[in-house]
C-alpha cells in the first residue's frame, strides 16, 4: 500500500441527547497496546459512567477490535468503527463515554448517537495521509544550512535531524518527486560540491485534511 489514512490529531468532542451524555475521545494509535491502554485509561477515568464503548482499527495486521460495553449489541461499537471504516481511517482508537439519562433511546437512537460522538470527534481531528517518503543524507556547509533549510521546506521535504561537525549531515525527508528537485538545487547552489545520498524510506503525513 502506497498511502493511507489516519487521524490527523487527537481530539475529543461531547454532546447530549435525552439527558444522556455522550463524550468522546480519539486518538491515533501504531499498536493494540497503545489502543487498549487508551480505553482502559478512560475507564479509570469515567469509571462511574453507564458505558464506555469503544473501537480501534490498525493497518498493520489489519486490526479490527470493538466493544459495546453492557449497550445492546450491535447499537455502539460497530456503528463507532463503521464510521471510520466509511472515511478508510485506520490507526485510530475511539471510546464513547455515556452518562445515562434517565431516559431510553431505543436501539436506532443509540446507533445514532454513538455514530455522531465517533464523527463528531472525527471531524474535530482531521484526517492525514499516510505516504511513502525517501530519506536522504544531504552533505551542507555551515553557511549554506540557512539556506538549505529553505530549499528543503520550498519542495515539501522535511529535516529529520541534523548532525553538527566539520560540516552539517542533514537528514531529511521528500515525498514523491521532491527529492529530484531539491538535488537540482543543490547542485546549483553548491557548484557541484555538495551531494545527497538516498538512505531509506518511512511513511510521513500530509497536512490537514477534512473527513467527507
């Protein structure tokens, strides 16, 4: 897979209907461990809430795990993951917090209200997407690092780090394409004394997007 998606931050979002309420957190998660400790911190921290459901994708394995937590089955967990399931959003881990409220819902008002605590707290965290970037060791003389940094960011790459010696070994990132450019740039701007040397590849986010 060349690129996928995931939250773009973490976020929370709250709303209630019939007296009950609904607070939601999101975060992006790389692993089940992460995902799980997630859930059980809002437990311990709403442990005296009727509910706390929750869901959490991964794109590695393909990781698909959901909890209705006491609710009727079917009317929590599932409608929180199809919502991120519809968007193709994946390293995420959601719980929808319930306070009840003295009043039923009935199965179709729960589906809705654990449906729109899920977007609700999508829509306030954006989606990124996830693409593969190449990493490159960049030879740069102290005076030209000003500049460098520049001409990194004007093709959309990033610095990663940099290593402070004789000289500066920058390490930075492009996405697709970016990397051709920038080492036009530095052949120009050294005279053909600098050189860059491709060192692997990682996945990087995009900017800021809005979910559908």
């Amino acid at each position: 897979m060349t690129e996928y998606l995931v939250p773009h931050c973490d976020a929370e979002s709250e709303f209630v209907e019939k007296r009950s309420r609904f607070i939601t957190h999101l975060w992006k998660v790389e692993s089940e461990e992460e995902a799980r400790g997630r859930i059980e911190e809002m437990k311990k921290k709403y442990y005296d809430a009727r509910h706390n459901c929750w869901c959490y994708l991964l794109q590695e394995g393909n990781v698909v795990r959901y909890s209705d937590d006491g609710e009727p089955q079917g009317t929590a967990g599932q409608p929180m993951l199809n919502v991120f399931q519809r968007q193709g959003v994946v390293n995420v881990c959601c719980v929808v917090t319930r306070y009840f409220g003295g009043i039923l819902l009935g199965a179709g008002g729960l589906t809705r209200a654990y449906t729109k605590g899920a977007k609700d707290a999508l829509d306030v965290a954006g989606i990124a997407r996830m693409s593969l970037w190449t990493l490159w060791d960049v030879e740069c003389t102290y005076p030209l690092f000003e500049r460098m940094k520049l001409e990194i960011a004007a093709v959309g790459g990033v610095i990663r780090e940099s290593e402070y010696g004789a000289d500066i070994l920058i390490r930075a990132a492009f996405p697709a394409g970016a990397a051709e450019a920038f080492e036009q740039r530095l052949t120009e701007l050294s005279a053909g004394q600098l050189t860059m040397l491709e060192v692997g590849e990682e996945f990087l986010p995009g900017p800021r997007e809005e979910p559908k």
